[in-house]
C-alpha cells in the first residue's frame, strides 16, 4: 500500500517562513504601539493581526489549495460579525445623552453578590 | 370620534389621535390580507376536496408574476405604513421646548414628579390641558418605562441617562400612568395618575401645594453649597465657560464634536466633566458623581436653565 | 428511466427481513449510549415532552392567578412563574422541539443516508440538553428568577435576589447543546446526501432544517457571551453592563436581542419546512413555487440577523436606528409572505384530504398569517411606542411560537408517527384534537390583542378590574388548550398498544423515508438509494404519485 | 493495516477520505460558533474603547507588556510545532511527530505559566475587580470595565488552550497509542491542529486590544 503524501506537506521549509512572518508582524505591531499614531494605531495593530491570521488560516490550518467550503466556513465567522459591529452602531453613533454619565448610586444594591 | 369602534381605550392627546388613525388603517391592511387568505384556504378547500367533479387539468406549479405581484402589492401597502408610522416616532421621539416642564425620576416601586415651581408629587402628575408638557425622565436603579396608554406615549427610563418625551392633552379628566418595564416585585403596582386639568384649576392647584421656592431656586442654593458658584460666576476670576444662557445653545468640546446642551449634556457635565470638557478651557473641574443625587442634579439643570432665561429677559 | 408501477396493495403482513431500530437491542445501555439517530431522536422527544409539562404547568398557574384582579398567586411567586415558563419554553421546548426531534430522526432518512455525519455529537447534544435541564430545574426548585426571560440588567445583574445565576448558566449550556445539532445537521446535508439528491430535489423540510442551523450556529454563541457576561457580573458584582461604572444596560439588550430575534426564526423555520411537507402530501398535488420556498426560507435565515433592535424602539436607543431596524422588519416580513402565499395556493386543483396533519397544517397558515401580520403592526414605529411591553406584544408572539409553531410540531407528530412507531392513530380523535387545539387557541390569545391596545401592561400579576372579562375569556381559554395538548398524549399513547400495523407508506407521500419499512430498520437502508426525481412528484388528475426514487404508485 | 482502516470508517461514510473531510468540515463549523463567540466579547471591548478612549488608554498602561509578548510568541511557535507534527503523521514517521506533539503540550504548558505569573503581577497589581481593585489616579470608573474584559478574555481564552493541551495529550496517549493515526487516516490529528491554531489565532487578536493599547 504506496503511502502517497500530500504534496502540500513535503518540505517544512514554508511552514517555518510563516513562522518567521508572524514574528516580524508581531514585532512591527509592538513598535507601532509605541509610536504616538493616536487613533490610527488600533487600526493598524488590527490590520496586522487580520494579515497573522489570515496566515495562520492559510498554511497552519491548511486552507491551501483550490477554494472549497472550508474556505466559507472560515469566512463567514467573521462576515456575521459584520451584523453585530455595524448594526449597533446605527444606535451608538448618534443616541442623545451618550456616553452616559455616572449616575450616582444613591440606592445601594440591594442584592448581596454571589447568591 | 372613536366612540362607535367598541373595546377602544379613550384617546385624550394630540399625538393619540394620530396613533389611532395609523393603528386602523394597519388593522384594515392586515385583516384584508388575514381575509384573503381564509377565503383561498376555504374555497380551495371546498372547491379542490377529494373526490369534488371540479377538474385538475393543466395544474400550474408555477408562476413567477402571481407570486412577485402578490409580494409587492403587500410589500408597498405596508411600507406606506412604515413611513406613516416612522413619521409620528420622530415627531413624538424629538421632545421640543414645550411650555411645561416636568421631571420624573423613576424609583423601585415609585414614580417621583417634580414641578419647576418646586412642587413634588408621588405617582401622580397635574398638568394643563392643550399644553405642550416636556418630561424629563430619570431612573435612580432599574429600567422603568414610562407609559400613559391614554395618550399613547412610553419611554423606557434608563438609568446613567436623561430621557426626555412629550405629549398634548386635549381631554381633561384622570388617566392611567403604567410602568412596562419589568423592575421587581411590586411593577405591577408601579402607577400612577395624569390628571389633566383646565388652566385655572391647574394654577389654583399649583398655588394649594403651599411650596414657594421653585425648583430654580433650590437649584441655587445646592450651586451654591456645592461649590459651583466658586468658578462659574459671573465675577469669579477662575477661567471656566460662563453658564448663563448656556441651555439650548451648542457647545464646542476639546474633541472637536457639537453638542446641544440640553438636560443630559448638562447632567453628563456635572457628573463626568472629564469627558466634556468645553474647547479651550482646562479639565480641571471636580468629579461630582459621587456627591449628588438625582434629585440635586435635576435642581442643578432647573437652575442652570433659569439663568439663560433672566438673561433674555434682562435684554 | 425505468418507472415500476406498484399497484398500492394493502399493507401486506410480510414480517420486515432486519428487525426494527426499536426492537434491535433492548438493553438500557442501548438506548442511553446509542449511536443511531433514531433513538437520540426518541430520547429528544422524551426529555421536551417533559419540559413542555413543566413549562406549562407555569402557564396554568399564572392563568389561574390572572383570572381575577386580586389572583392567585403572591407577587413574588407570579414574578418567577412568568420568568421560568419563558426560559423553559423557550429553550427547553420551542428551540429544539423540532430540529432534535423530527429533524434527528428524518434527515438522514429523507437525504438516503444512513446516520448523521457525528453520531457521538449527537448523542453529546442530548446529555448536554439534560445537564442544562437540571441546571434550569435546580434554578426552579430553590426559588426561580425573577427577571423575565430576557434578563434585563441591571435588573437581573444587581436588584433581582433570584437564582439568576443559576438560570444565565442554564441557558449557556443549552446553546451548547443546539450548537451541536446544528453543526451536525449541516455538515450532514452538505456531505451525506444521496447520489442523484441535488439541492434542488432536497424535500423542503431539510431544506428548512438546513435554514435553522445556519442560524442557530452563528446566533447561539452571542446568546452564550451574553449570559457569560451576565453571570460574571452577577457573580462577581462587577460588570460590563453595571450603569454605576459606566456600563451601557441597553448593551445587554443589543447583544440578548441579537440572538433572540433569530431565535424566534430558529423556532418557525423547521415549522415552516414540516407544513412544506405535509400541504403536499394532502392536497395531491406539488408545492407551488418549489424554488421560491427554498429562497425565501434562506432569506429568512440571513435577514433574521438585521432586525433585532425593534424589540427596543422605546429602549432609548437612537430615533435614527429605530427607522432603520423597523424598515428592515419589513423586509424581513417579506419571505413569509411569499411562504404563506404558496402554502394557500399549493392548494389549488388539489384533491385535498383534510386528515389531522393537514388541520393542523392549515390552522398553522391561518395563525401564522395572523401573527406575521400583527408583527408588521409592531414593527410601525408609532404603534409599538403604543403597544410595546403590552399584552399586544404577548398575543403576537404567542400567535407565533404557540400558534404556529406548535401547531406545526404536532402536525409532524401526527405525519410520522406511523413511520417513528409503526402504528397508525385514531383519526377521528386526531381530528378532535387538531380543531380543539385551534379553537383554544384563539379563544385564550385573541382577547390579549385588545387587552393590549386598552393598555394592560405584560408581567403584572394584578390589572384594573374593568378589564377582568377580557382575562376571564384568555384563561378560560387556556384550560381548553390544555385539554387539546394532552389529548394527543392519549390516543398516540394507546395507538402504541392497540394502534393497526401502519405499512411503509400509509398516506402515499414522495419522501425517501417512506421507501423505508416503518418503524425502519437499524441502518436505515440496506442500500443507499440513487434519487432520480425533484419531490413532490403527486398527481391529482391520475391519482397517482412517483416516489423520489422512481416507482410510481396509486393514490 | 487494511483491518484496522475497515475498523475506523463508520457506517454511514462511503470511505476513509470521506469520512476525513467530512471530519474537517465539521471542525470548521464549530469554528464558526467558536468565531462568532470571542467576536462577541470583543465587540464589547470595541464599543467601550469607542466611548470611553481616555480611561481605557490609562487602564490599559498597567498591564504586563512583555508576558503578553512572549505569550504570543509562544502560541505562535506551537502552532508551527503543531503542523510539522502533522506533517510527519502524514509521511509516517511516527517518532518525529510525537516528538513534535510532545513540544506543542510543552510550549501549551509554557504558556500557561506565563499567564499564571502575568495573573500573579496583575493581583499585586491590585487591578482585579471586585476582589482587589484600586482604581488609579485620574481614572475614570470605565477602567475597571476595561479589568473586567480582561479577565473575562484572558480566562476563556486559557480554558480553550487547557481544551487544546487535553486534545493533544488525548491523540498522544489514546489514539497514537492504538495506532489509530496512520498516513492513510490521520485526521483526528489535523482537526485538533486546526482547534489548536485557532485559540492561537484568537491570541492574535487579543493581544493587540489588551497589551498595545495606550503605550504611546
């Protein structure tokens, strides 16, 4: 019984290479965190962490190779998520009176935590 | 005009009269499409039943045109509901100046009204007829919801926030004041009474409630005793924005946004200054979330608001 | 294509060659270890059935207690009655009374396959079911919540001194459970179909089942996160919706609703796939618009996540995201539509039999297009500034899950017992039963519309006397749907023992699973069969009909 | 070998290669419900870092930067660990990928460590609410929202990676020993690389909206 190998395991020369690519993006997000960039910095460390995953989608999880329905189930994770982020801000981004101020808590919480 | 409709609750605002028109124009389109749909289901029922000579011939499996046009025809009768009705929510949901002002502060159980004039009232609320009342609602623990079915009005009271509603009595009489919102055990007994009165009897009950300071001037004093006057008075030397004729105007924050200061930009400036500090002046002014209650903190706004007026008047 | 005409001869006495999945083994290990989907299917069954009595139990007493002013009941024990028979309900009956249940048992069978692609999963499912089961029952026994259902902080999360932790971990571990048999339905359809089966000539039923797990599989973990974080914040006093720290309680809302509007279309949907089934198979004749079923049942599943927010249009959440969330409520509202209009007209040139599938089926259409319709009145903005959290709002939802829902899933119980147990039940008493349960109905939820338009608040124990006739009327009609509920329970019970044998195909449908014996065999089918027509293949001028693997019979 | 491959394929599969991807495709599923989950807690991060930029940049600066750094470079490492493993069940030699397995639960354990020292810092921090918690100076009430995040991620995120060591450990001590993961059938193996990589993956996203945020 011949032992055919997936071709796409041969060598683990690529693997390694996206070892080493995770580590540099690692290292550039760390050295954008310190650079003051104010509010563009949470956009770019997330940009860098989607392109890490996106690797690690790709070559750890074996998504190489022609599209197939792994690729939609991996996908629309993500894509749901859409619905939650994008729909809640039709409220946030313009309810009066937010963010709220902190009311004081004249009525002490009756509820002892715990029970 | 709604008598000859039987089990129809009384209708004694503006804004009612126009939900009840809207709710039967939906109740004609809905128990025409609920007609429809008996009537199919019974004739094809009778028509088609096993054994019935009518003839199944060339039975049509089907046909894109029926389907599409049942579709839009009911799609395009309710989208003119939907803006109808989209039309009265941002009417109803956008509180103007209003010639009356009350606050209401929901409580476990309770709902506390306060009258500029100062007097307060537990579960009730006296208010003149064909009057625009502006109410401005807080909540001291839980979600309640502030509902008069009579008029057709409800907002839920969220706590950390101001909600504000408005309504137009056009009936004098006693109506029902409902919380919706589940708050505990005793919800079910959370109401109360609008009593909707004719202006000279609204000024005789004013006068019969014996409170001679008004809310504003409360308000002063709890300026005062805070503090507040130290840095907001006219002549005081501290760098901080002036406060008169401050309400209903827009301020400039440090972020760069426009805010209207109405009722909860100031309560939002009171109790978490650090978030709106005005352009141009230092964040230097103390947190008071932990000093004030919600009554003191609606004095404060009664107060702020009054002094933008006496300076118009003052022109 | 080769078509054997079998004459429909009576069903013949040949005992079946394998034994049944009933009687291939008879040990207890065999039914509480089992692999076969059949049996998971039947420990499904047992374990709702029971939470259905639970749950209405609760329904009995707050009827009883609302059947006067001064009621029954103290507050505080009305208060967690109402919260408990909403959480038993809704996840221990509603969510996963159909796909458990009818979808484990008949997936594989009308696929051609012979188990679900993970049985071990499967069987999985069920325990973790029960563990949330007596999570729920132990939260019941010491006390119950008293938040609702919905579990509105900071309610639930700092003022409610019920066991609401105990009721939050409930509901994370059944999302366990309906996460589990959704992905196991999925990846069964996608992988294990027949050869020839194509999604085109997959039965409407699994096409809904298929629906149903989309969304159960994407909604339930938000559901799971949601009471994660309320637990937490229970537990520890300190959390992310505690308005004292700055925490935004309509937070709480955004992400519970975002579930549980999707969960309401979790429990229509397989609802929505059984009636597909059965107006058919009674009526003759083939779906009208077979293709459009499919479109709309998917539209469903996908627009069902964009219109959460209008269960908070008075919430306080911004005017311009109440326009938005009401607009999309229309659209969603506009598969159903198509749905129900093929139903009615699947009707047409029919030769129809009005057996007890097929009332229920039609009170099914009837009480649906009710509820969708005062659904549409509470999606118009102005009315549902009116109406919300009235009893309107409790008679609209019930017309769904309770109207139609329930209606479909003794619709179900009724279409395939004879292929579950092999016996046939007293049609007579089904029929009973099916327009019973229809008057009760109406008679208990009807006066609720106009309860709620006068304004009578929903979870208050007590409400002004002038509107006692209208409660009057509602409880009186709960204790005839009570009857028309366990009537079923009687005479499918006695049809287990005295029932007359049902043969493979006792009311002439197309399925594949009606190619298979009934009660069938262990591995479904001997060998896997090859499907060569689309389904529904009736024909009501020549009364004959053509199974999905192409022998055509009479009848 | 035949023998034991019959033995493996179930009833309802046509063969083994089915059953495999059918396998795969399963765990993709539960990775959607897996997605969706975390996503959803970090939708709560996002939305309270949008309202509330100020106090969650000064809660923010007392968490331990370098045992988040090094945690990612671990799970980043055992994720390659992880698939130089499966590559080795895939071209049969059986010792290389157990060496290789052996690493992965190492580098889990390392991780774990780590974080435990992190928890450690973190309690003398005083930064845990509710139990221990003193809100620095000038920060607003939203920090300890901010503490409450952090808890509740970092401790999901690590009862997924104790699951993950567990599955591997299953594969090392049960399955391999059985001689269940051959080259013909190795899937059980990949299904738990791709679980494996995945909590990995959620590190990934974690790390930039605990550790990164107000440096500058």
């Amino acid at each position: 019984m011949t032992i055919e190998v997936d071709p796409r395991r041969a060598r683990p020369f690529p693997f390694v290479v996206a070892w080493a690519l995770l580590l540099l993006l690692f290292g550039v997000s760390l050295w954008t965190a310190f650079l003051g960039l104010g509010l563009w910095a949470p956009v770019i460390q997330f940009g860098i962490a989607a392109i890490q995953v996106a690797t690690v989608f790709i070559l750890f999880m074996r998504l190489k190779g022609p599209p197939s329905l792994k690729w939609l189930f991996a996908v629309s994770g993500f894509f749901w998520l859409l619905f939650l982020y994008g729909l809640t801000m039709t409220d946030y981004s313009n309810r009066k009176g937010w963010p709220p101020a902190v009311p004081v808590s004249s009525s002490q919480q009756v509820h002892p935590p715990g029970s | 005009m709604y008598r000859w409709i039987p089990f129809w609750p009384d209708t004694a605002a503006v804004n009612a009269e126009v939900v009840n028109n809207l709710y039967i124009a939906e109740l004609i389109v809905s128990g025409l499409i609920v007609a429809t749909v008996v009537a199919m289901i019974l004739a094809f029922g009778v028509r088609y039943r096993r054994g019935s000579p009518a003839s199944r011939a060339n039975l049509v499996q089907k046909t894109w045109h029926l389907e599409v046009g049942w579709t839009t025809a009911t799609l395009g009768a309710f989208l003119i509901l939907f803006v109808w009705g989209a039309s009265i929510y941002i009417w109803l949901f956008q509180a103007p100046q209003g010639d009356e002002e009350v606050y209401v502060v929901g409580k476990r159980w309770m709902w506390k009204v306060e009258h500029p004039g100062g007097q307060r009232e537990i579960n009730a609320l006296h208010v003149p007829v064909d009057k625009t009342i502006r109410v401005v609602m807080g909540s001291e623990d839980v979600i309640h919801s502030f509902f008069v079915p009579a008029f057709r009005i409800k907002h839920d009271v969220v706590p950390g926030t101001l909600q504000t509603i408005w309504f137009k009595a056009n009936k004098t009489g006693v109506f029902r004041l409902v919380c919706t919102q589940f708050c505990g055990l005793q919800h079910a007994t959370m109401q109360g009474e609008v009593d909707v009165m004719s202006a000279p009897d609204y000024a005789r009950w004013l006068t019969e409630q014996g409170v001679h300071e008004s809310l504003a001037d409360q308000g002063r004093d709890v300026f005062r005793a805070h503090g507040c006057s130290g840095c907001h008075d006219e002549n005081s030397t501290v760098h901080a924005p002036s406060l008169a004729g401050l309400y209903g105007t827009y301020v400039h924050l440090q972020d760069g946004s426009v805010r209207l200061a109405d009722e909860a930009y100031i309560r939002d400036c009171i109790l978490n200054p650090r978030s709106f500090t005005v352009a141009g002046f230092p964040p230097v002014m103390p947190d008071f979330s932990g000093q004030l209650g919600e009554d003191e903190v609606l004095k404060l706004i009664a107060y702020i608001k009054s002094i933008g007026k006496t300076r118009e008047t003052g022109r | 294509m080769s078509v054997t005409t079998v004459e429909r001869a009576a069903p013949r006495e040949t005992p079946s060659p394998e034994p049944s999945y009933l009687t291939a083994e008879h040990t207890v290990g065999s039914w509480l270890l089992t692999r076969d989907h059949k049996r998971i299917a039947l420990l499904f069954f047992a374990s709702i059935t029971f939470f259905f009595f639970v749950g209405g139990i609760a329904a009995t007493l707050m009827r009883l207690n609302l059947a006067t002013p001064q009621g029954l009941l103290q507050p505080s024990v009305y208060n967690r009655m109402f919260t408990m028979h909403g959480i038993i309900m809704v996840w221990f009956f509603l969510i996963p009374s159909i796909p458990t249940t009818f979808g484990n048992f008949f997936i594989p069978l009308m696929i051609g396959a012979r188990d679900l692609a993970f049985p071990r999963v499967n069987l999985g499912s069920w325990y973790v079911f029960n563990l949330s089961g007596l999570v729920v029952l132990y939260s019941l026994v010491m006390g119950g919540a008293d938040t609702g259902w919905t579990f509105y902080t900071p309610l639930s999360a700092s003022y409610a001194n019920g066991y609401v932790f105990a009721a939050a971990m409930a509901v994370f571990i059944n999302g366990f459970s309906s996460i589990m048999t959704s992905l196991n339905f999925i990846v069964t359809i996608h992988r294990l179909r027949a050869p020839g089966m194509t999604w085109l000539r997959l039965p409407l039923f699994v096409w809904g089942i298929y629906a149903v797990s989309v969304v159960m599989l994407t909604a339930t973990p938000v559901l799971a996160m949601d009471t994660l974080l309320l637990a937490v914040e229970r537990f520890i006093g300190v959390g992310l919706f505690d308005p004292t720290r700055g925490g935004d309680p309509i937070l709480w809302q955004h992400m519970f609703w975002f579930y549980s509007h999707p969960a309401v279309y979790i429990m229509i949907l397989p609802a929505m796939g059984v009636v597909s089934e059965i107006i058919p198979c009674y009526a003759r004749r083939p779906i009208f618009g077979y293709v459009g079923m499919v479109l709309a049942l998917m539209a469903i599943a996908i627009l069902s996540f964009f219109v959460w927010a209008h269960h908070m249009f008075v919430a306080g959440i911004s005017i311009y995201a109440g326009v938005f969330f009401s607009l999309t409520t229309f659209f969603v509202a506009v598969p159903s539509a198509i749905k129900v209009f093929n139903w009615t007209v699947s009707l047409h040139k029919g030769s129809i039999v009005f057996d007890a599938p097929m009332l229920y089926s039609l009170g099914f259409v009837l009480l649906f297009t009710v509820g969708g319709v005062t659904g549409l009145m509470l999606a118009t903005l102005a009315i549902d500034v009116g109406v919300h959290g009235t009893y309107f709002v409790i008679a609209h939802f019930h017309y769904i899950m309770v109207g139609a829902t329930v209606s479909a899933y003794f619709a179900a119980l009724h279409y395939w017992w004879p292929k579950i147990t092999g016996r046939l039940y007293p049609e007579s008493w089904a029929r009973f039963a099916a327009i019973l349960t229809y008057v009760g109905f109406n008679l208990t939820f009807f006066p609720q519309f106009i309860l709620g338009y006068l304004g009578m608040p929903r979870r208050s124990y007590t409400y002004p006397v002038e509107w006692q006739s209208w409660n009057v009327l509602s409880s009186a009609g709960a204790s005839i749907l009570a009857v028309a509920y366990a009537l079923p329970l009687l005479y499918l019970g006695w049809s287990l023992i005295w029932g007359r044998k049902a043969g493979p195909n006792p009311w002439g449908a197309t399925g594949l699973e009606w190619t298979t014996p009934s009660p069938p065999p262990d591995h479904n089918f001997s060998s896997t069969p090859t499907v060569v027509h689309e389904p529904y293949l009736y024909d009501p001028e020549k009364a004959t009909f053509v199974s999905q693997e192409g022998t055509r019979h009479a009848g | 070998m035949p023998d034991r491959g019959a033995r493996l394929l179930e009833v309802q599969y046509a063969n083994l290669a089915h059953q495999g991807e059918t396998a795969e495709l399963g765990i993709w599923a539960f990775l959607i419900n897996e997605t969706i989950f975390f996503g959803a807690l970090i939708f709560t991060y996002y939305f309270y870092r949008l309202t509330y930029p100020h106090d969650f940049a000064l809660a923010a600066r007392d968490t331990v930067l370098w045992c988040g750094s090094v945690n990612l470079a671990i799970l980043v490492t055992s994720s390659l660990t992880m698939v130089l493993g499966i590559n080795a069940a895939a071209q049969g030699e059986r010792t290389k990928m157990i060496r290789w397995l052996v690493a992965t639960c190492a580098l889990g354990f390392a991780f774990m460590l780590v974080k435990g020292y992190e928890y450690y810092l973190d309690f003398q921090d005083q930064v845990v609410p509710a139990v221990n918690y003193v809100a620095k100076s000038g920060e607003g009430p939203a920090g300890e929202l901010f503490w409450v995040f952090y808890w509740v991620a970092t401790g999901l995120h690590a009862i997924h990676l104790m699951t993950g060591v567990g599955l591997v450990l299953y594969m090392l001590l049960w399955r391999i020993r059985r001689g269940e993961i051959t080259p013909v059938y190795y899937t059980p193996l990949e299904v738990v690389g791709v679980y494996w990589s995945f909590v990995d993956v959620v590190w990934l996203f974690l790390f930039p909206s605990i550790y990164l945020v107000g440096r500058s």
